[in-house]
C-alpha cells in the first residue's frame, strides 16, 4: 500500500455514493506545475518524463507512451459493504450506568423491535439538553400530527401532564374509554427498574406503566413529597398493543398554600425537568423508533449550531423531514444505510415499515428519493447501475432473449455482456426488459445524499462515524467519557470554508477510488488539483490547531503525499521532489514536515544530487517541527553524507545518535527466514510462536526470570490515559464539539501542553512523587470501559498496568507522560516491543527493562531508535534482543 493511504481513507471514511463536484473537478482546467500533457477534454494523454533538475518545474525527457503502460498502482482489496447494518443487530440486555451525566436502561434483543426493546436517556446536570426518548414493549401511539396537537401541561395551573400507558399486559376484552379513571402507583419492587410507575385502573386493574423517561425523573418525586396522581383517559387506539394517551394531575400541588410551602422551593426544578422530559417525549412517542429519533436528534442540533453553513433551501429541505409519514421516514433512514445505490423494492422489507410502496412515492415526491419505472427514464449510467441489482440466472435469461450465450457464471462478465448488448442499438427493448424483471427501482436522490453526508460529517466531524455510533452508545457497547462541550469559535466559521472543505474529500475520495480501479490518469488529475489548492493562509494564522485539520488545505495535503508515495513508487523522483517542496513551503507550522523532510532528502539522494540532499538534511534539523523519529533519521543521513569533500567538521551529534544501545542475542529454531514474512520459531515448549514470545520465554528463564507481556506502545498509551484522565476531559472551550468524542481535538497538537501546562505539571509532580499507582487504580475502577484514546481495557488487567508503574518507577512515567502530553502526536508509536518486570523479595518494590525484539535481517527503525535514546536519557533500562537462527550463533 502506498505510504499516506491508509490516512486518507479514515479520513474519506465511508465512501459516498454520490459526488457532486465529480465531473466539475475532472473536466476543470487546473494549472499543470507538474508538467503533465492533457488532451481538449481534459483528459491526460501522456506523463512528461524526468529529468533531474531540482529548481524548476520538472521536465520531460522520458518516454511518455511507455508510462500508461508501464504504471502499476499499488492496489488494495475493495472494501465491500453488505445490506446489513448495523441497525438490524440484534443484542442481548445491556443495562449500563454511566457517569453523572447520563443514565442507560435497555432491555431486549433488537433495537428495531419496537416490541422487545426499551430505551431511557436522561440528562441530569443540564436539562435544557436532555434527550428523552422511548421505545416501549410493543406499545404504539397515535400519529405524530396528532401527538403534537395534544397540550403537554396544563394550562391554568401547570400541575398537569399528558403522557402514554405502555407495556400494557391486558388483553383484547378489556373495554377502555375515553374519560376512564386513573391513578398512579409507585413499583419500587420492579426487579427491571426500581423507578417503574404503574397506572391503574379505577377497578384497581393494572393497565400499564409509564413511559420509563418520564418514571425516571417522577418516582423520585412521589417518593421525597408523597406524591398521589390521578387522572383520566383521554385517547384509546384502536389496538390493544399500542399506547394509551392519559392526562394525570397531583391534586396536592392543586391545593392552596402548596407553593409557599418551604419544600416548593427545592421541589419546582425538578418538577420543571419532569414537564421538559414529558414534552419531549410527547414529540416522539412510543411508536417512534430508536434509529428514527437518533437521526431526529442528529439533524435537529446541526440545524441548530450550524444553520448558518446551510442555504434557505437546503434548511428547508431538512426541516421537512420530521414531517414526513413514519413509515417513510424509517425507509428512508434504512436505505441511507445501505450500500445502494439503487434498490428494488420488491426486496425492500421491514417489519416496521407498513407500506414501503407509499413510502417511497411520498419520498420521492418530497425529493428525498427518486425512482425509475419506465425505460425511457434510463441513461448509460443508470442503466449500468440497475443491472447491478439483477442475480445471474436473470442476467442469463434476457441475454439469452437477446440470443447472446455466455458460459461464464460470473455476474462481472455477464453485465459487461448486457452493458453491450445495451449500446448496440436495442437499447430501449433490452431496457424495457430489464425493468420489467427488475421491478420499480429507486435510489436516494443526490440533494438529500450530498445533505445528510454533510450533516453527518457536521456532527460527527469525522468520516469514520455514522448513524450507528448512536446504536453502540444505546447498548451500551461503548460508552463515551463525561466532559463539557464548551462553545468557542466555530469550526467552520463560514460556508465558503465548509464547501472548500467538501470539495478536498471530494478529491481525496476520487483519488483512491482511482486507486483501486488502476486509473493513472485520474489519480494525476487528482494529485494535480490537490497541489494547486494547498496555501498556507488557513493554516499559519490564529486558527485553532485543533481545527487545522478542517480545513481544504489539510485535506489536499493528504492526497499530495499519497501523490507524493505514487511519483516515487514509478522512480519519478523530480515530480516526488517538486511536491514535498510544495509540501514544506505552504505548511510551515505542522508535525508532518519531519516526515516530508526526510523524504524530500531521500529523494534528491535516488536523483543523484547528494550535494543537495545533504543541505536539505542539515537545515531539516534547524526546523523545529521536526522530531522523533525524524530528526533522529536526518541525522544519520547527515552523518553519512557528510564526509570530506562535501563537510570537514564532524557534527556535535554523532555521539548522540551513535550511542550505544544494550543489546543481548538469543537463539532460536526457525521455522522461515523468509524475507517479509514474519518469522516463526519453536518456542520452549516445542510450540510454535512469533519472535516475542520467544523472547519473553528466555526473559521468563535462563534471561533472569522475569515477567512480562507483549506491548509496544500500547501500555504506555493506555497508562497516559488513565494517569491523565481528568486533564484530557477538563473543561477546555472548543476542544470538545460533539458527545462522541474519546479525546480532545487538540491531543495531537502543541497546544493540548500548552493550554493546561499548570495542571498537567501538577499531575506529574504527583506521579514523579510516588502517586502514580494509586491515580491509576482511581481512574481504572471509575473509568473502566469508557472510551478513549489510547486506552486499551481490554489487552491489560489492572495488575499488570500496577507492576509497570510501580517497577519503571514515578521519575521515568512522569518523564514518559511528559513527552507524550509536549507531543502526542510523535510519540505515540514506536515504543519496545515488552515490558519485563520482577520484584523484589519484599513484595512491594521492583524493576523494569523496556525490550525491542529483533529477528534475522530486521533492524531497527528511526522512530524505534529514538525512543530507544530518549527512554536512556530518562533513566529507563532498556535492551535490544536479536534472534538468531541456532545456525547463526557463534560458538
């Protein structure tokens, strides 16, 4: 894979199935710095060749008609997506508490099935942002229209609510009638919620509970002021198993002197949060869905924070949704999450969709959806989409009816063939056929897909979440830490930005796609665009760094090093050149510039331009954004190069980077020396293992007997977190934009150390002074299961991450956080392979030795070295551990 590819594709995320600016970007004239010939169309017709001038535009001197041919691009499996989604799981019971903020009670296996699964979200410290919500046992409510319409609180007195009886268990006998008394029982002894509020009839009939959101915040109150409600029906449906609207009022609070009563005074806000949770609920009452209020939710707060990036049409378009008809909303919202593009709808089928047919025509009347029908509606495009829906035995039989016979069984070659028979004059017959197999047809139209991505992308700010995030966080499969999303500036101050923005995904989604379909010029056209559109105007100004990766230049900058990786892939070092050149001279305030550096140096080396490599090296180190790893492989390529003639004078550092690491050499049985396989050996036990293993067995043995785990970066990462919890979730403005978050925006950058410098010395003052043990225990047993960066619960139990910091010791953890809080970003990968550790007769005291484990013909990597010297500095015990093959050791 090409360096820079698999950063580009969390960043696309899941690809789109509908690029707006697609043939904009293609057919656009866009300035050629790389030299590069293109046709009247716009079409690349050949690649200038190289030569090897590094101060100008590249020029040509290669053969161009042996580059299409010639042009391997590397490629990687195509990511396939199923029908399935994950709103279709099923789970089993998941009752969660999470912390302070939030309370989660689910019940039952599917969270589609309105019929087994119940959900409660109560906001407790900030009732202005609760989210109250309801899927009850099989209970259904009247249409929203009709919801809506009824009044939530009383209008003379406000001691009255309207609510719904679900989870009914009588049956169909029963007569209900509207104006029925009521009244309602504390359930205290309900072993599936201790809050559980019965409604009972004037006959003393169990007819149900209330909602749980509304039990949640009402309980407390009958039980602190005792309470007594009674009310009357004021709906019945027309099934038994949907829910029944009641009015219930508190004749006590009716009751003169009860507000110049002394407890009214603690009492009125949480009688206030009682009617903010009921008329809440009343919006979305039992029948609604989870998936459906979730996105509900997730498109009412963008409208909310981010009307001011949206036209008067496009808010207008997204505001009609939540007055589209149930069933259609639900179609819409299961096919968004689907691969499509286009679906028959004979294979659409939900059991909580009624009529998918009428659905889909109120859909496509609103333009959330269109359809095809008719033959004459079908382009080139579409036709070769909606063949795509076809199944072999039906591909077989109307190329047969068009007397074409194929013995492949491949569905890929068989649509190729009807494709064929589409162009060659029978296209409307052939069509007419297809769709009459086919049936109605439909897709989600490209207004409401470029819409919803764009609110999706607005929420989550990321390509790697979507509408099942909500689903993991309602079953408690992941739980997100508790913080404060502080308003500052916004992250998208304009549209201009926001489209700007759109458009660099765009691109980056273009490029890889190219990618994987081996389309040389596309990828160049897309390397091209990218190049000429970085600047360094959004970057180098007061804007947050935390957002800096929001904006168009970042994300071109993405495609230009996978661009970058591409030239010098093909040995077109000049292009590779002229692109890192660009790289370094529009990001002047970046992380990534040490990366870019070596390569550029790297590059003028393979070009035969030593002279210049060196100087590029040597001004590399004077940059103070280049670190780690990459300072650490500028210098040996400094120490290299620079020989007489080219340099006299030895430089200051080679003591540094030439310093001597421990190392220890261990033998071992082979099972392959393969070169790019990863090697396997008999271990101890006669077992076969990996390289670690091996070496963690002769650290157990005869290596001083001590114990140890496989780790690499991923403990320290994970004892960072836990020993740092309250810093990276304390109250910092716009850090935290969205309720998915497990780390700040700004972890990865210098301001994270800077903006909480005085807390973050204070914490490790602590951890230097022997407290780090007992912070990380605190943090593991409050904390465990939450989500965050780094944080890694499930690979070490909380002795092991004891034994490391009480053997490593508070002076080495501390110097360790340190780093990684300066510099998340550069630190966070390259740490030994083990942690070894052993204590000491007494139990309570130890040491540690931090170990990197290498095999036959593997060395070390820059970063690996530069962890390894800087772990020295900070008094670790640390060790290299070859093994060899038993041939290779000598006697």
């Amino acid at each position: 894979m090409l360096t820079g590819r698999e950063s580009l594709l969390r960043l696309i995320g899941k690809r789109r199935r509908f690029l707006p600016n697609r043939h904009l970007l293609l057919s656009a004239h866009t300035p050629n710095s790389l030299n590069l010939e293109f046709n009247d169309y716009g079409n690349l017709v050949s690649l200038a060749g190289d030569d090897c001038r590094l101060s100008e535009d590249p020029t040509s001197s290669d053969d161009p008609s042996k580059f299409s041919d010639d042009l391997s691009l590397s490629t990687r499996k195509k990511r396939r997506l199923t029908q399935t989604t994950l709103l279709q799981s099923s789970f089993l019971s998941v009752p969660k508490q999470l912390e302070d903020g939030l309370v989660i009670c689910t019940q039952q296996k599917s969270i589609l099935d309105s019929e087994t699964f119940e959900f409660s979200l109560v906001q407790r410290s900030e009732p202005s942002e609760s989210i109250c919500c309801k899927v009850e046992d099989g209970s259904c409510s009247p249409s929203r229209e009709e919801s809506l319409k009824t009044v939530t609180l009383d209008e003379d007195n406000g001691e009255a609510i309207e609510t719904f009886i679900v989870g009914r268990k009588f049956s169909d006998v029963q007569d209900l009638e509207i104006g029925g008394d009521i009244f309602l029982l504390r359930h205290p002894e309900n072993v599936k919620d201790r809050n559980a509020i019965k409604v009972i009839s004037g006959d003393s009939e169990m007819l149900g509970y209330l909602p749980k959101d509304i039990s949640q915040c009402l309980s407390p109150l009958i039980d602190d002021y005792d309470l007594k409600f009674e009310g009357t029906i004021t709906s019945v449906p027309k099934k038994s198993s949907e829910a029944v609207l009641i009015k219930v009022v508190c004749h006590k609070m009716r009751s003169d002197g009860w507000k110049e009563c002394e407890l009214y005074g603690d009492f009125k806000p949480l009688w206030e949060k009682v009617l903010q949770v009921v008329e809440h609920q009343m919006q979305f009452p039992p029948k609604t869905t989870r998936y459906q209020l979730n996105f509900n939710v997730l498109l009412q707060e963008v409208l909310r924070s981010c009307s001011h990036l949206f036209t008067a049409d496009e808010k207008a378009f997204l505001e009609s949704f939540p007055t589209l008809s149930e069933d259609s909303q639900r179609l819409f919202i299961r096919l968004y999450t689907r691969k499509g593009p286009w679906f028959r709808l004979s294979n659409i089928s939900y059991p909580e969709v009624t009529d998918s047919l009428q659905a889909l025509k109120d859909l496509t009347v609103r333009g959330f959806m269109s359809s095809v029908k008719d033959a004459n509606e079908l382009d080139n495009q579409k036709m070769k989409e909606i063949t795509e829906l076809l199944n072999v035995t039906e591909l077989r039989d109307i190329l047969s009816m068009n007397k074409v016979f194929s013995r492949t069984s491949r569905k890929r070659d068989l649509i190729n063939s009807l494709c064929s028979c589409y162009n060659d004059g029978t296209r409307i017959n052939l069509a007419t056929v297809i769709l009459e197999r086919t049936g109605l047809c439909a897709k989600i139209s490209s207004t409401a897909e470029s819409l919803i991505w764009r609110v999706e992308r607005l929420f989550f700010l990321n390509g790697e979440q979507d509408l099942s995030s909500f689903v993991l966080l309602d079953l408690g499969i992941i739980k997100y830490p508790t913080y404060k999303c502080i308003d500052s500036e916004q992250i998208f101050s304009n549209r201009t930005k926001l489209l700007a923005y759109e458009e660099a995904i765009e691109v980056a989604q273009l490029m890889d796609e190219s990618l994987d379909n081996e389309d040389p010029q596309t990828v160049l056209k897309c390397i091209i665009i990218a190049e000429t559109r970085i600047s360094s105007s959004s970057l180098d100004s007061a804007h947050a760094a935390a957002f800096n990766r929001f904006t168009a230049p970042w994300v071109n900058s993405k495609v230009v090093l996978l661009g970058v990786s591409f030239f010098e892939n093909q040995k077109r070092y000049n292009r590779a050149v002229y692109l890192l050149r660009r790289l370094l001279s529009c990001f002047n305030c970046d992380g990534r510039r040490g990366y870019w550096t070596v390569r550029l140096s790297t590059d003028l080396e393979h070009m035969g331009r030593p002279n210049e490599s060196l100087t590029v090296a040597e001004q590399g180190l004077l940059d103070p954004w280049v670190r780690a790893g990459s300072r650490v492989a500028l210098q040996r390529r400094i120490l290299r190069l620079a020989k007489p003639p080219r340099r006299w004078k030895t430089p200051t550092f080679s003591n540094l980077v030439d310093n001597k690491i421990p190392e220890v050499t261990i033998q071992g049985r082979s099972l392959n020396c393969e070169v790019g396989i990863k090697n396997r050996f008999y271990g101890e036990d006669g077992e076969q293992c990996g390289v670690e293993q091996l070496a963690l067995q002769y650290y157990s043995g005869e290596g001083g007997g001590w114990q140890g785990i496989h780790t690499e970066s991923s403990i320290w990462l994970t004892i960072f977190g836990l020993l740092m919890w309250d810093i990276l979730f304390s109250d910092v403005p716009g850090v935290f934009q969205t309720r998915f978050q497990t780390a700040p925006l700004d972890l990865e950058t210098e301001s994270f150390y800077l903006t909480r410098k005085e807390t973050i010395e204070s914490q490790l003052e602590k951890v230097a002074n022997g407290m780090a043990e007992e912070i990380l225990i605190i943090s593991y047993e409050t904390q465990r299961g939450t989500a965050c960066r780094g944080v890694a619960w499930e690979r070490f139990s909380l002795e092991e991450l004891r034994a490391a910091v009480a053997c490593v010791g508070g002076m080495c953890i501390a110097s360790l956080c340190r780093h990684l809080a300066q510099d998340y970003r550069s630190w966070c990968s390259g740490m030994p392979d083990l942690l070894v550790w052993r204590f000491k007769e007494n139990g309570y005291e130890g040491e540690a030795k931090l170990v990197e484990v290498k095999s036959e013909k593997d060395r070390l990597s820059e970063q690996q070295r530069a962890w390894l010297l800087l772990l020295m500095d900070s008094g670790f015990n640390v060790e290299i551990c070859k093994v060899r093959p038993a041939s290779l050791i000598k006697t």
